[in-house]
C-alpha cells in the first residue's frame, strides 16, 4: 500500500506519462464498459457489427509491428550507406602499399 499523500503519488504519476494514462484509465473504466466493450466486440466477431474481427485486429497490429521494425532497419541501412558512400582522402604523408 502506498503511504505516500496523495498529492506527492498524483506528482510522482504525471512525471511518468505512461503511468498517469495507465493510472487515468484504470480509474475512469468501469467494469460495465469493460463488459460492453467485450460484447460489442463479440458482435463483430459473429458478423452482426461492422468493424475489424478479433483476428483482424491481431494481425494488423503484428502487420504496424513489423513495418515500424522494417522502417527502422532501412533508416540504418541508409544512414550506413550515407557514411560508407562518402570519399575520404587517405592521410598526408601516408605511402603506397607494394
């Protein structure tokens, strides 16, 4: 249990972004709209709602996933061939190999 005043948590909560929204969320959701969440989302599921089926939803955010994953890759692909494409002078003074 947490013996900080409440203030000192609520300052400690909003310099943690990710905390505070967690922490907003938790507070504010209802298990009743937890529960109409999950039957709105059945409704779908069976194809009597329009919108993106369990499955659907799971394999676009493994599909978001993997784009970011790629769209990282090729900026260090780039940034590497930016490096390596660049002409550098060898050294004053620097001989010839044999």
């Amino acid at each position: 249990m947490d013996t900080r005043p409440s203030s000192v948590a609520r300052s400690w909560t909003w310099s943690r972004p990710d905390a505070a929204s967690r922490t907003w969320h938790a507070i504010w959701t209802s298990p009743a709209e937890t529960v109409y969440a999950w039957r709105r989302q059945d409704r779908i599921d069976q194809g009597l709602a329009p919108g993106l089926t369990s499955t659907e939803k799971t394999e676009l955010a493994a599909a978001n996933k993997r784009i970011a994953e790629l769209e990282a890759e090729l900026a260090i692909h780039r940034r590497a061939s930016e490096l390596l494409g660049k002409v550098v002078p060898p050294k004053d003074g620097s001989r010839r190999s044999r």
